[in-house]
C-alpha cells in the first residue's frame, strides 16, 4: 500500500513546484520527478491483481462452496478495498499531472500523453504481476525486461496482450469516472 502512495506524492510535489515560479533548475527537478514517478506509477494500479490472494487457500471445487467461509470474505474486503485505493490514488496522480499538461499543450495531446501512460503503466503491472520485476529493474535490468516481454509476447499461450487490455481497461475506467466526478464538482 505504500509504494500507491509513492506515485501521488510524487505528483503533488511536482505540482507543487510548477504553481511555483519555474527556473531552469526546478524544471530540470521536475522531469527527474516525472521519471520517477512513471517508474513507480504501476505499482498503484498493482494493487488491482492483488484480489486474486482471496481466492488463494479456498478450494473452488470443494465440496463446502467456499463463499460460505467468513475468512474468504475477510480476504475479498480488504484486497478489493486495496485495490480501490491503488487505482484511485495511479488515478488521482495521473489526474495531477494532466491538470499541468494541459497548461503547456493541447488538450487532444494531454488526453493521447495519459492514454500513453495508462498503457505504460498496464505494462508495468504485467511485468510485476507475471515477471515479477520491481520499478528499479527498469534502469539495472532493461535489457532482461525487454527479453521477458518479447518472449512473453510471442509465446503461443501468451496472455500478455489480453492481461494488459484488460488492467489498461480498468485503469481508463477509474480515470474516466474520477474525471468526471472531479470535473462535475468543479462547475
């Protein structure tokens, strides 16, 4: 749960600095944050395919349905309800963000830029999820990841595809709804 907190307060800091009077320095400051957050954006959204530890110690094919147990409730409650504040925290950073892009460039460009990310970040949640790499392997280890997704990519029961249609699906559903609940509010 922590690391879903890292990705929206680097965000708001970022934020931060651009209301502020911007210098050569603290735009330099900015994409160094704007790196770094994209590396550990994904870990928010994460969270999502952390539900599937309810099902984790319950037989489906038992003979007692395992929906009657009050522990695999216990578990399905707290994992959805991380996986809702992972997705609305990714959600809300993203939002931030956007909030400053379309300050510097066209809106139709703002929404292509997130749309990007959300897909980045989809990606990033398969190559934990699957590979089981970290945000940091993405600068000591490129070249593995890299190997990974194109082996991944190209295997014949690969799911890669549809695992990230559907992560980025869930994600845009969370931006689109955040979006307009925020969007509405502010009129």
């Amino acid at each position: 749960m922590f690391l879903a907190w890292v990705p929206f307060i680097i965000s708001s800091c970022i934020r931060y600095i651009f209301i502020k009077k911007l210098t050569t320095m603290s735009v330099i400051c900015m994409w160094l944050m704007c790196a770094v957050w994209l590396f550990f954006l994904p870990n928010a959204a994460y969270l999502f395919t952390e539900i599937l530890h309810s099902f984790r110690y319950f037989d489906a094919q038992g003979e007692v349905r395992f929906w009657v147990n009050i522990d695999f409730w216990y578990g399905l409650t707290l994992t959805f309800a991380v996986a809702i504040i992972g997705l609305l925290l990714s959600t809300c950073s993203i939002i931030q963000i956007q909030g400053m892009l379309n300050k510097l460039i066209n809106k139709y460009i703002s929404l292509t830029i997130v749309g990007i990310i959300l897909l980045l970040s989809s990606i990033g949640v398969y190559i934990g999820r699957f590979n089981r790499w970290n945000s940091w392997d993405v600068l000591s280890r490129p070249g593995k990841i890299f190997v990974d997704l194109a082996n991944d990519f190209n295997a014949a029961n690969s799911m890669m595809v549809e695992f990230i249609a559907i992560v980025f699906t869930v994600q845009l559903f969370g931006y689109v709804i955040v979006s307009l609940l925020t969007a509405r509010s502010s009129s």
